[in-house]
C-alpha cells in the first residue's frame, strides 16, 4: 500500500499544525511521499504566507525596501521551527530569496518559495528527503504545464526514494525559472505525484471532514458526503464548492487513484472518498449543493425566433467576437436568454448589445444583473422523481423568487438562477429540503 499525502496551508500554519500532520503520518507506514503547502492562516483574519509573498515581491519590484516584509515572513518559518525544536535554520535561503527578489527574479518564483521553505521544514522534521519541485515538475516554456515529461522526471526521482517531501504549487521551465500553478495549485501537484508512484490512494488533508454538502460558510454544521463520483465533484467544484482546485483530478483520474479528503483537526473523521464510479448509493436524493455569486442575464426577445434558422449561432457569435465565456443558457420559444460572468460581461456590455442587435434585430433585451446560479448536484437524482419540484416547493416556501432552472442532459444535476440577496437562503432552503428533511 502506497499513499501520497498533501496538506494544506492551514494544516502547516504553525508548529501545532505540523505536529498534528506528523502524527497522521507517523501512523500510516504507507503514507511515503508528503506534498506540503506554504503556511496558510492561524486564525480567521490572519493572512497566508503565500500572500505575504506576492506582496513582498510587488514592493520588491517597485523598488521599495522590502526588508521588513520579508524578515516578517522568515518570522513566520522561525516560529514553526523553534516549537519544532529543530535545529535548522532557513537563514541562508532567506539571504537567497533576498538576492533573487532584488534581481526581480518574477512572481512565480517568489510565491513558490512559500511551499519551497515549508517543504524544507517538513522534511527535517520527518527525517525525510526534500525533492524540488522545481527539478521535477516541468513547464514548457510558453509557460504551459507539461504532464509528459513531469510524470517521467517525477518517477525517475522518486522510484529511488522510500520516502520523500516534495513541496507542491510550483515547478520550473528546463532553463530552471519557476512556474507555479494557479492558486491552490498544491493540490494539483499531489495528484501528479500519486499519479506517478502509482500510489494506491491520494490523502488531502484540509481543514474540514472531508467534502460537505454545502458550503460551511453558509450553512453552518453541514454534514459531509461519504463517497462522491469525479463527475459529481467537477460539477460542484466548477460551481464553487472550492476544496479542491479544479484540475488536481485529471492526473489520478486517468489512473483510477481515488483521493480522500481528510480533516487534520479531525483525523478520526473518514472523510470524503472520490471515486470514478460507485454502486454506493448517496445518502440523501442528492449529494450536494454549491453556489456561485456574480452572474449577468441577457435575456433577448423576439416573435417566432425558433424558426429563424441561425438565430442562436448568430447571438453566441457576438460573445465570441467580443471574448465573452457563456455559463448556461436556458431558451423558450421567443426567448432566449444567456448566463455570463458580471465581471467580464460589464467592461463590454454596450458593444455587445449593439452587436446583437444588428446580428439578430430582436423585439426586446432585458438586461438583469447581481445574480447567482446554484448546482444541486447528485447521482441519485436520475432515478427519483419530483427533484426539480422539491427544488421549486423549497424556494417558494422560503419566498424566493426562481430566476431560471436548468437541468443538465446527463441528470446528474440541477441549475438554479436566484437573486444575489436571495443566494444564502437559497442554498440553505435546499439543504433543508433536502437533508434535514430526509427527503
Ligand atoms: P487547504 O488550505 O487545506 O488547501 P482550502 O481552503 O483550499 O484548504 O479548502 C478548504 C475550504 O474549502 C474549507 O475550509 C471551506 O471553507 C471551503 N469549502 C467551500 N465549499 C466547501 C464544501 N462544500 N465542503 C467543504 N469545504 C468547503
Ligand atoms: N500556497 C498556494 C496558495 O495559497 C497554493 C496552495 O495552497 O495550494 O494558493
Ligand atoms: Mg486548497
């Protein structure tokens, strides 16, 4: 048995943390290779040390004298080793980092540094060997993540190695400058690494007990799903539920590694399993919910358009041209109406109305703004009735007013537009209905 464990960056905020994360280790024998986030918050308003980074760098750049910024961040590494009692010091990289942020050595490389440094600690701590990413994950030199070769380089060092840290986030170009992943990106370096020892299960330790039905954040004590497909998982982290970055599931997927996510505070929890298929039914109709804020609706009218041959190729066009990614779009018969993201959406908005209207000459666009979309995700909504009812008879019930519904072809979900001042409630009128209530 082979297991591949990452942790997050509050699992390694502070000396406490990385004593909790070495027990978990110490236990499993087969817990071989370690992927370790920067530092992330001790308590709520603290701030990550990969922030800390990018901040530093960016007066480092503007010419500023940055030396207090980083003596705070080496601040934060001197704590976790001095109650690790270890007898190491970071002194040296610091003078490095220091150099290498005067010679403006770019962005990627400084937030890098955080998982670097933390990975440094953890290996000393464990007695393991430290790998640099930077030597093992490659990145072409448009910048694009290579898996080839990565997965060839990541074997190749590891296959000599019993055990080893490899910090995750980052990797390097063959000319050796760093890359790193978008944020969160560790938990994408774990899977590379579990997809190249072949290991037998993926562990990503977080914060909570795994992967829960609903946001925390908005629904308090939610309980949390025991065995979830990578389908239903895309679904929910592509709508928001944020646990895991969105492309950490690629690498092991292909590999039918399963991942679980385990709670450092809790490891007595199991946690939530990913897996590709399961005859295990959910609990509950659904498996969970999850919720985006921000959305934009464009809704165009227009008599008889369902005859009008070319009619929708014409509208999505005029995104196109203008760069404009559609999230959804429900239609009626005179309508149709079209999701975009309010950020993107705003900064074009004139043009793009213009440009409808000469591509289609519609009757009406109504224009409706500050509104969110909700995921009701599950496997088992495909053999139950009345799940799009139940969702209706919650909302109504709550008094919220239901923007648009859309049910995705493969039934394994649900969309719903509300409201921005509607979308807490919603999310908790549907956990309600649906797992409260047992229905
Ligand atoms: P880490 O630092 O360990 O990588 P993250 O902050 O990236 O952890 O992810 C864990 C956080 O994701 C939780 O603390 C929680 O606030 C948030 N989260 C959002 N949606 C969900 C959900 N459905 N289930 C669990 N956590 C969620
Ligand atoms: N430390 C990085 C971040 O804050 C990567 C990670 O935590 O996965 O985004
Ligand atoms: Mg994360």
């Amino acid at each position: 048995m082979k297991k591949v464990v990452k942790f997050g960056g509050s699992s390694l905020a502070s000396a406490e943390q990385f004593m909790k994360v070495g027990n978990i280790i110490r236990q499993d024998e087969s817990r071989r290779y370690v992927v370790p986030s920067a530092p992330g918050k001790r308590f709520s308003g603290d701030v990550k040390v990969t922030d800390m980074l990018y901040d530093c760098y960016a007066a480092a750049v503007e010419g500023q004298n940055f030396d207090d910024k980083l003596d705070m961040i080496h601040k934060r590494y001197q704590e976790i080793i001095d109650g690790l009692n270890l007898k190491f010091s970071l002194d040296e990289d610091f003078e490095t980092i220091k150099d290498n942020f005067s010679r403006k050595a770019g962005q990627d490389y400084a937030a890098s540094r955080g998982e670097y440094l933390n990975g440094k600690i953890m290996a000393a701590y464990l007695g393991t060997e430290f790998v640099d990413a930077a030597d093992v994950v490659r990145f072409n030199d448009d910048g694009s993540f290579n898996d080839k070769v990565t997965n060839d380089l990541l074997s190749e060092r590891l296959s000599g190695l019993e055990k080893a840290v490899i910090p995750g986030f980052y990797g390097a170009k063959e000319d050796g400058t760093v890359v790193t992943f978008s944020r969160g990106g560790s938990d994408i370096s774990g899977s590379l690494v579990a997809l190249a020892v072949h290991a037998d299960l993926y562990e990503n330790w977080t914060d909570v007990s795994g992967f829960l039905i609903a946001d925390p954040r908005i629904v308090k004590n939610s309980k949390s799903i025991e065995i979830i497909t990578y389908k239903e998982l895309r679904e929910l982290s592509y709508m928001g539920a944020s646990v895991l970055h969105e492309d950490a599931i690629f690498p092991v997927r292909k590999a039918g590694i399963p991942i679980n996510i385990r709670n450092t505070n809790a490891p007595q929890d199991k946690g939530t399993l990913i897996v590709e298929s399961t005859c295990r039914q959910s609990k509950y109709t659904i498996t969970g919910i999850a919720g985006t804020d921000g959305f934009a609706a464009i809704t165009i009218e227009k008599a008889m358009m369902n005859s009008e041959i070319g009619f929708c190729r014409k509208v999505l066009q005029v995104f196109e041209d203008n760069g404009v990614s559609i999230e959804h779009m429900p239609s009626g018969i005179d309508t149709m109406t079209i999701f975009v993201h309010k950020d993107t959406f705003e900064e074009k908005e004139q043009k793009i109305l213009s440009d409808i209207n000469k591509a289609v000459h519609p009757d009406h666009i109504e224009l409706e703004s500050d509104l969110a979309l909700i995921a009701v995700v599950g496997r088992g909504m495909k053999s139950t009735r009345g799940t799009a009812g139940r969702i209706f008879s919650a909302l109504a019930h709550a008094h919220i007013n239901v923007k648009m519904i859309d049910q995705g072809s493969s039934e394994l979900n649900i969309i719903v537009g509300v409201r921005h001042e509607d979308f807490k409630n919603a999310i908790r009128a549907l956990y309600e209905i649906f797992v409260l209530t047992q229905l």
